[in-house]
C-alpha cells in the first residue's frame, strides 16, 4: 500500500494549485520542493548571499534563482517552496482566447478555463494598484502609448500583491516601517505594499501574495499536506499500482537519498524540470520507457524581451514599485502580424551593486563582460535608476525548441540541452525592439537595445514554456487535456511544461487555471 494518495513535485504555480485541491478533498499529499523554505529574514541582499542554485551541485549551491545558460537562450528560474512566484513580478492575467486557437486539445480553450482563471483570481487576492499610487513608470506608459496614436491600449494589470489604499508616496521615505501588517484571507500574515522595488528578489514588507501565503499554506494548515524542502526529485518508477519517487535530501552540503510511494504523482517542476526529469526516467533510468516521442519538443521563451531606455529629462525610478503594473497590448497583430504587449519593467536597487561586482571580476567572460557593461552604461548617476525604463515585453514566438539530454565535452553525465533556432522568432523580437524603440522616443528617451541580442542574438526568459506537452494523443502530445502523461495512468504534469504553444502574456495564472481545471475533474472522477 502506498504511503500517500498523492506526490507533488514541485511547489510553482501548478504543483501550490494540485496540493491544495487534492489536500482538501481529502488526499494525503506529499509535496517535495527542491528549494529552500524562504522568508523575509533569509532573502538574500548582500553580494556573498545564497542568490544562485548551481544544477550541477544543489547539495553546496541551493540559493534564490536558477539560471541555465543554453546556446544562444538562457532561463532564469525560481527555486524555493512557492517556486517560481517567489522570483516572479506578481502579474495576474487571463491569456487572449485567441492563444488557444491552434496547437490545444480540443477540450481547451478560454470558455473551458473561463471559470478556473477566475478562482484563480479571487484565491490569490489579485488587484491593480491603487489610483493613488501610480508608479513614474506606469505614467511614462501612458503618455507613450498616446504619444505613438494607441492610448487605448494602455491598461493596468492585476497584481498578486497586498496594498495599503491609505499609503503614497509621501511615505515612501520611511521604507517598510510604513508597511501595515495584515491577515490574508487564508489565515496568514502579511504586510501591505511600500513600493520596494524587490519583488524579484522577495519583499521586505512580505506583500506579495506568493503562493506560500495561500495555495501552500491552506494545503499545509488547514489540511495537512506535508512539504519537504530541499528535496530534489532524481527518477519516477511504476511500484505496486502506483510510483516510487526517488529524491535527495540537500542536507549541509551532502546528499541523502530516500524514497516514498503514492498512488498518482504530479510533477510539477516547470518547464525545465518536469521535462528534464522525464527525460532521465524514459531515457537514462528506464524506467519511464513508454514517454512519448513528443516529450522535450515545441518549448516556447514566450517571446521576452527586455529594452531598457533612458530618460535624461523624466524621473522614472525603475527601483521603485512593484516590477511590472501595467501594459500596451498589441496582441491584435497590428505590428505587421506579430502578436505582443509591452510592460513597465523594473530592476531592484541592488541590480546596480550587482552589475560592478561582476564586472570587477576577472573571472567574467568576455560575453557576460559586454552584457553586463551595457547595463552599466544605463546605469550612468549617482541614483543608477532615476531615469531608466525597462521596457519589458512577451509576445507569440514560434515554440520550436527541443530539450533533449547531451554529455558535454569532456563530461560523464548527461546534462540538459536546449536547440534554439532564433530564425523563425526573429521577426517578432525585431518587431517587440522596434516598438520599445518608439515608445521611448515618443516619451522622450534613448532606447539601448541589449548587446545580447543585436550583437549574439541571445535571449533570456522568466517564462519557460513546454517540453511536455498537451496533445490529443501520444503522436503529438506528452500529455492528455488534464495533464495525465499518455501511457501512465495517474502520473500527470501540472505546470509550464504542458502549455503547447506560446500565450505571450505572463503566464502564472493560466497555468494555475490549468491546474485548477485537472484537480477539480480528477476529484470529480474519485480518482
């Protein structure tokens, strides 16, 4: 007999939502988190804080953000129990209904998930920022999209994010001592948003509602779910009607292996991680022999770009406020066909400390050396951010990349491998650039396009999405419309890795309504 109901893997957007339903409809759930248990008083801020999780030795290197470097794409991810919303900028938003008109099973499509993205919704108390505290930048957005003829199309998003309404920026000075403490609606205390600047790199005030503050922490309170950080997944096999999952405790620089046994399994480590984990039990362990063909295939950077500009004459301060607050949307293809929106990004003021830090360093190659010299030349004042914008933008590229398992030279294990072909996304970027270009004109800036892309044609995303992909059968899909993997009943992945094609808008909650959708049939169905 199995010793729980369910195993969740991973505690993003997909694995917090499994975790909740599954726990409060009475299963006994597992989830094993390879990150740390992070809070306000262990969020790294100085430069020799845990701020990178190294794949290759978890157990010595387990920190803030996991950064994989591909040929000519690199991902930057979250590692931590709330995985990937402890690092991502709070965006709350439906994707288009007509992102699902073609690579989706039949059964999905925005009608489908309608209901799903609305409890989403409410469950993570999402809202705009308040009318009285609009950031420099979110006005900069709306006198550029006006000053290039698309004043409508500017809007504020919503925000997985605690405000204040009483609070301005007249408190600003006085930092997180201004921050209110407050009680969720799931139980659990919070502060109220002071405009930091820090969501990326976790919130002083504890503002954001990241999923540790309610999908996780109904699951673990109310219900009882048993989380186990620092518990790295290594392989999945078939055991007595139901699975074996194998992982390593990451214990003070060791490994210590262990195992437990549940009826169904999710796993739910992102779009890298679930893909990569599956491709080691079909391909490496054995165990898994039956993955589909399709499995690392169709993987979307959902289109990322990031422009930063500046504005010699206009404040901005990008280091003030939430990250991202509102955006120009251009997903009807009025930019000769390509499909995007634009974003009011924002560094935190610690990017600044960062950036000389490395370049002092003689270890830093010479591409990371032009990258990074280019941001400092943005950077150029004593108060680094008070005239950048970083324009910030996903749009609809192609999803034609492969993630496959390739020794390095020189190497003995098999390590993560993406193929990324930019050519049949580089329209899209070259039309995301040429908007920012405008924008920042129109308002009255200098855009400098990062050397990355016009130099290397390099990009980085936030928004890994595929490898496990959705499908009507196992010729053209990993998985079925609820997640179950074709060929392993009660084996499902919950997360990034089954969107099948690019949504171009921050994509948090439409994986959490995926999964919201999976649990409650599942439930239905007395699984």
């Amino acid at each position: 007999m199995s010793e729980f109901d369910a195993i969740v893997i991973g505690s993003g957007f997909g694995g917090a939502v499994a975790a909740c339903r599954l726990s409060e409809a009475g299963y006994k759930v597992l989830v094993l988190e390879r990150g740390r248990r992070w809070s306000p008083q262990t969020f790294p801020r100085d430069p020799d804080d845990a701020w990178l999780w190294d794949a290759r030795s978890p157990e010595r290197c387990n920190g803030w953000f996991d950064i994989r470097v591909f040929p000519n794409m690199s991902v930057a991810q979250g590692a931590g129990v709330g995985g990937g919303s402890l690092v991502y900028a709070n965006i709350s938003c439906d994707a288009k209904p007509e992102a699902f008109a073609a690579g989706w099973p039949a059964q999905i499509d925005y009608a489908e998930l309608a209901p799903h993205y609305a409890r989403v919704a409410e469950y993570m108390e999402v809202a705009p920022v308040p009318a009285n505290q609009w950031t420099e930048r979110m006005r900069l957005m709306k006198d550029a999209a006006a000053a290039i003829g698309h004043g409508e199309r500017f809007a504020q998003l919503d925000l997985a994010v605690m405000f204040d309404a009483g609070w301005t920026y007249a408190d600003f000075p006085r930092g997180v001592e201004t921050s209110r403490e407050v009680t969720n609606k799931h139980g659990a205390k919070q502060g109220t948003c002071v405009h930091l600047g820090n969501c990326d790199i976790g919130c002083e005030a504890n503002a954001r509602n990241t999923l540790d503050l309610n999908y996780l922490y109904v699951a673990e309170n109310r219900f009882h779910a048993e989380i186990r950080p620092l518990h790295l997944v290594s392989r999945i096999e078939p055991d007595a009607g139901g699975y074996r999952v194998h992982s390593d405790r990451l214990d003070d620089g060791a490994r210590v292996a262990g195992s437990a046994t549940a009826r169904m399994v999710f796993v739910c480590a992102g779009s890298l991680g679930s893909t990569e984990l599956m491709l080691k039990c079909r391909d490496l362990h054995k165990t898994l022999p039956r993955l589909s063909a399709r499995l690392g295939r169709n993987w979307s950077s959902n289109g990322d770009f990031l422009t930063p500009a500046y504005h010699r004459q206009r404040e901005v301060n990008a280091d003030r406020g939430p990250t991202i607050a509102s955006r120009i949307d251009f997903h009807d293809g009025v930019r000769n066909g390509r499909r995007f929106w634009i974003e009011d990004g924002g560094f935190p003021h610690l990017a600044a400390a960062y950036v000389d830090r490395k370049l002092a360093d003689p270890a830093t190659g010479f591409k990371a050396r032009a990258i990074l010299a280019s941001i400092r030349g943005v950077l150029r004042d004593s108060q680094p951010f008070r005239h950048v914008m970083p324009w910030f933008a996903q749009g609809v590229d192609a999803a034609d990349g492969t993630l496959s398992l390739r020794t390095r030279f020189g190497g003995t294990v098999p390590e993560l491998h993406l193929d990324w072909d930019i050519r049949k996304s580089e329209q899209l970027i070259d039309e995301i650039v040429a908007t920012q270009k405008e924008l920042a004109a129109a308002s009255g800036g200098r855009a400098l396009v990062p050397l990355t892309w016009s130099m290397f044609r390099d990009l980085i995303t936030p928004h890994p999405l595929g490898g496990c992909n959705m499908g009507a059968t196992a010729a053209n899909g990993v998985v079925d419309h609820q997640g179950e993997v074709f060929g392993y009943r009660n084996l499902f992945v919950l997360d990034g890795a089954i969107v099948p094609a690019a949504i171009g808008v921050n994509p948090s909650r439409t994986i959490a309504a995926l999964a919201e959708r999976a649990a409650s049939r599942l439930v239905q169905e007395g699984r």
